[in-house]
C-alpha cells in the first residue's frame, strides 16, 4: 500500500519570492502536500492597515476551522511577529516559523514593538524549529533567550540551474542592477544619487531597477531631476524567470537597505557574476567582507558609494578574482538543491517522530 502523502500548512504571504521558493523546495524535495493561508487586506495606508489588524484578530478562528478539514501533519509559518505566532495559536505540532529579517520587530519606532515582543517570544517557545536563514538572524534570537538547540541556520538557497553566468561579453562599461522592492528601508535614492555624480565625471553606466513599490514614482522623478533617467531602466515588476537574463546582462549588483537579513538576491547576483556593493549592516557583513570578495558601504553615503564604485570599475583583475570566489561560495553554502533537500528531510523527522510520540 502506498504510503499516504504528508500535509502542510503554510501561513503567510504566497506571493513573496522567499515563500515560493520555500513551498516548491518542500513538493519538489519533501513530496509534500501543501495547503496555503494567508491575510487578504492590504498592510499598504492606515485604512488599509486597521481593516488587516482586525482581519489578524479573527484570524486564529479562520485557521482552526481549515486545520479541521484539511488535517495537517505540521504547520510552517514565514515572521515569528504574525504568522509565526499565529502558528503557535494553531495547536498544531510539529511546527516550524521562519524568521524573515535581522529581528523581525520593525519598524524599530513601531507603537506596538512591546507587543511584538510578547507574540514573539510565544511563537519562539511553541514553535517546534526554528529557521534563521543565516547567521545574522542568531545574533537577536540569542538575545531574546531562544532555546537554540531548535534552530537551524540554513538559507533556503538559490536554483544555480538558472542563475548562472552565460553571457561572457566583456563590459567595458558599469552595468549595475539593483533588485530590492522599491521602499524607503532600500534606500534606492542613494544609489541614485551616486549614479549622478558618476554622470557628472564622466563615467558611461546603465543602471537597471527591478521591481515595483510605494517609491515607484518618486524614484523616477528622481532620476529626471539629477538628468540620468536616460541611463536608468526601471523595469517594474517582473516574471521571475526573466531576473537571470538580466543579472546576465550586469557586472555589478547594488543594494544599500538600512537593515539586511539573508539577502536571496545577493546570493543570486554572485552566482550570476556580478560584483557585489551593499550597504555596512550586519545581514551583508556575514557575507561580504569588505574589499575580499565585494564592497561594504556606509547606510546613505552617497560619497562613499561613488568612490567604491569607481575603485571597483577601474579593479578589473581584483573583480574577476572576487567573481571566481564568490561563485564558489554560492555553489557550496546556497544551493538550492541541497539546503531545501535538507529542510524537507527535517519536517519529515519532526513528523515521524511526533506522530510516534503521540
């Protein structure tokens, strides 16, 4: 007889890249079955953001009613501060939260920070595993006394069959690509304004913009006043298939948020060859040592942005070298294949072995 196929329940957002990454690796590695849930109103305006608090409150009753008739064996949620907790209201067990950024109690000025901090506690204790993408992410669960013989420190990792390097046209010229959701906490108007003094000395560029957010419009005017907007391609949103036809195109790959935890997106620009400049925090500092194998920039330093851009343009052994390295670093600590094979082997041992216990 066949053996029945185990179900999960994912709580959170489908629409992120990280959560469809995490749900394919577990159907593709763990054959399982995977039933999602997540909150319907917008978190974008105030209106917006009562009408989804609200929705939140009633939101345990919801998830009852479908673990009832869907029957999960484990519960898997993305953010210890929502869904995370969420999870722990559930009942289910086993079950496993993700910890999506450094903290993930933000905005740091937040009201409701004292809160986030009770729910997340409570999630941190009920929750079976605990994932921490990389090791950034231990630093503040540590502080807040997590039992850490429950968390696994593992990226989900990137598909190196699609991010790879196959254009080998030599680029004379800096080609950079940014790829972070257009937000005040990227900090895309620095990047911006680097770009204009790099105009201004007469450096030829093409700066390419992935993705779409609130900053969408500002941005562009942005880049009218400073007069590049003819050498920056704000593509919108995009397919994702067609993300490693564009890292192809770039040498290098920039990006200047004010906090960082395990950045997908570097890790596809330096599987992809792009030399990579982020911004000094601590998420990138784990990955990137300074003038090693990339670039490590102030948060807003729009000076220092230029003149590690230009240092690197003019570096052209000193890239090739770091691009060789950091190709090696993605294939041996961010494959997708092997990190999500892992992963779906743990959920199945959790499963087993809750199941014989009980």
């Amino acid at each position: 007889m066949e053996n029945k196929k185990r179900k999960i329940l994912f709580l959170g957002e489908t629409y992120r890249a990280d959560a469809i990454t995490w749900i394919n690796g577990l159907r593709e590695f763990g054959d399982f079955e995977i039933e999602t849930w997540e909150l319907k109103s917008s978190s974008s305006g105030p209106f917006n953001r009562i009408a989804r608090l609200i929705e939140y409150c009633g939101a345990v009753f919801n998830i009852k009613k479908l673990i009832q008739t869907y029957q999960p064996d484990m519960v898997i949620a993305e953010r210890t501060t929502s869904y995370g907790f969420l999870a722990a209201l559930s009942g289910v067990q086993p079950s496993a939260i993700a910890q999506q950024g450094i903290t993930d109690l933000w905005p740091e000025n937040s009201l409701l920070l004292p809160f986030k901090k009770i729910i997340q506690h409570y999630a941190f204790k009920k929750a079976t595993l605990i994932h921490a993408w990389g090791i950034a992410m231990t630093y503040s669960m540590r502080k807040a006394d997590v039992d850490m013989n429950k968390v696994m420190v593992l990226p989900k990792g990137i598909d190196l069959t699609r991010f790879k390097k196959t254009n080998t046209e030599e680029n004379n010229t800096i080609q950079a690509i940014v790829t972070r959701s257009l937000l005040p906490e990227y900090r895309h108007a620095t990047i911006l304004k680097a770009f204009e003094i790099l105009h201004q000395k007469g450096y030829d560029f093409k700066l390419t913009i992935v993705g779409d957010g609130s900053q969408l419009d500002h941005l562009k005017n942005l880049a009218i006043k400073l007069k590049i907007n003819s050498k920056v391609d704000f593509t919108g949103r995009i397919p994702n298939e067609k993300l490693p036809e564009l890292m192809n195109q770039s040498n290098f790959y920039i990006s200047m948020p004010s906090t960082e935890g395990v950045s997908s997106s570097l890790f596809e620009a330096m599987a992809s060859d792009c030399y990579p400049i982020v911004s000094d925090v601590l998420g990138n500092q784990c990955i990137i040592t300074h003038r090693e194998n990339g670039q490590l920039v102030a948060v807003d330093n729009v000076e220092m942005l230029t003149n590690e851009l230009i240092w690197a343009f003019e570096n052209l052994e000193f890239r090739n070298q770091v691009i060789i390295k950091n190709r090696k670093f993605v294939h041996k600590h961010a494959n997708y294949t092997t990190n999500m094979k892992i992963i779906a082997d743990k959920y199945h041992e959790l499963i087993t072995n809750y199941q014989r216990s009980n």
